[in-house]
C-alpha cells in the first residue's frame, strides 16, 4: 500500500505558486460568495452585528463568516481547476 502511495505522489505535478492572478480569482470568488449569502439566506441580519456592517449589505457575523466560507470553498476550486488546465 505504502508503494502505491508513494507512486501516486511522484506522478502528481508539482503545485502551482502564488500569484496576483490568484488573488484575483479568490476575491472574485468571494464577492461571488456574498451575493449568493444575500440572495439565499433566511434571516442574513439575526445575530451579533459586525463593526461596519454597511459595507457586508447588513450580513450578521455569521452570515459574513458562511459567505467567506462559501467564497473559500469555491475559490480553491476554480484555482485547482483552473491550475490544472494551465491557465494560472
């Protein structure tokens, strides 16, 4: 077992670096993410307010932390997809 895991590893390419293309993707990801958290969720205003709210569309705490969640999530995906086609 130990063979086939070490196998799997050296075929897998090497990872890709950091760049300013990243962040973009990651950020667009993310303000993608909160119009999703404001078009989706229930009660986005209920619970502890966050210091300047106005800026997150009146989102709760834990709405803004679903919303980064959310935009993680989905930012990690399009970078790997978008790493393994070779465009970043």
């Amino acid at each position: 077992m130990m063979t086939t895991l070490l196998a799997a590893a050296a075929a897998a390419p090497a990872t890709f670096s950091w760049s300013p293309k990243v962040a973009v993707v990651m950020i667009a990801c993310n303000v993608l993410a909160y119009a999703i958290a404001r078009a989706n969720i229930a009660k986005p205003n209920e619970g502890f307010e966050i210091p300047n709210s106005q800026y997150f569309g009146g989102l709760s705490h834990a709405s803004v932390v679903a919303a980064n969640c959310l935009g993680h999530v989905l930012g990690i995906g399009t970078i790997l997809g978008l790493a393994s086609r070779g465009v970043l």
